[in-house]
C-alpha cells in the first residue's frame, strides 16, 4: 500500500469523507462511560462536513489528512495560540503555542508509522507561525493517546475540562511539547 501524509487545502479535501473519519474515530478516544448521545452531540456540533469547511477556511488552523491510497484514513488539526480557557492557559507557559487541535487515524492503522508521519507533519505545519510550544488536551483515561504523545516529546503539563455533548464535562491532560 502507498502511504502519504499531506497539507489539505479547501479545495482537495472531501470534508464529507474528512467529517466520516471524524465521527469514527472521535468516539475511540473517549472513555466508555461517556453516553452516546453525548459524543454524536459532540461530532455534530464539531467534526460535521460543513464545520471542516470553516475550519479549512481559517488561516489560523491547517488541516492535515493522512491518506491510503486516495482515501483519508487519518487527520490532525492545529490550531494557532492557545484560547481563552484559564486552565490551558496555566498549563501552557511558553509562548507563543499552538494547539494540536485534532489527531485521529482509523483503528486499522493504530501502531503504525502513519500516526507518527502525520504527527512530524502536524508539528511541521505551525513552524511559519513561529511558535515555541505545541499542546494538546487527551484525556486523563486514554492511556494509549498519553503514550504516543509522549513518545513523541509531549510532557503532561496540567488539566482541563472538556465538554462533550451538551453538558457532559471531562478531564483531559494537557500536554505541550517545546520546539527547537
């Protein structure tokens, strides 16, 4: 199989197809004690096509899809600074950050080099923001997430509370990781 990791620009990505890889593989990072109805409140309201389309429109977030073949088996998402949550702020003491918003492949390239591609390319993308840090929230019962972040220079740093769905709150890890 031909592998390739490569920038998504608006008009080169499906953000149907990209939306699908979103709603499965979003639900894998969350504990099962998370009710359904929560996530795909979660997926709707974030990871549906036309939410990937203002996202691919905002020049302060790039779009990564990792592709097998000519079909999207992966994405990451960075997203420029750092925002408005006190907890993260806290966490991420070097400046100035990027949040990597999104990291995501299907189950069937779990442990592969993919994941590590679109992570080097993830991490290269931010580097003509000029930012010092990259950090990223997983949560605190993804210990699977929390060994490939941190197998890839990530320190955990702090916490912060997620929302999923429409009240349901988790606890995410933040982790940065500085930059040369």
């Amino acid at each position: 199989m031909t592998r390739a990791v490569h920038l998504a620009s608006t008009d080169s990505v499906d953000t149907h197809e990209l939306a699908a890889v979103a709603a499965r593989t979003f639900p894998l990072a969350c504990p099962p004690s998370i009710a359904p109805e929560n996530v795909a409140s979660f997926i709707d309201t974030n990871l549906s096509a036309a939410r990937f389309a203002e996202y691919l429109a905002d020049p302060q977030r790039v779009i990564l899809t990792a592709r097998d073949d000519d079909r999207i088996v992966g994405y990451a998402m960075v997203v420029n600074g750092v925002g408005d949550d006190p907890d993260v702020a806290r966490a991420v003491e070097v400046r100035p950050a990027a949040e990597l918003s999104k990291m995501y492949v299907l189950p069937e390239f779990h442990g592969g080099e993919l994941s590590a591609a679109l992570m080097e390319r993830a991490l290269a993308a931010v580097g003509g923001w000029g930012v010092r840090c990259v950090w990223l929230g997983v949560n605190q019962e993804n210990v699977r997430a929390q060994r490939f972040y941190s197998k890839n220079g990530f320190r955990i740093s702090g916490t912060r509370t997620f929302l999923v769905g429409a009240d349901l709150r988790e606890h995410d890890f933040v982790m940065v990781r500085e930059l040369d």
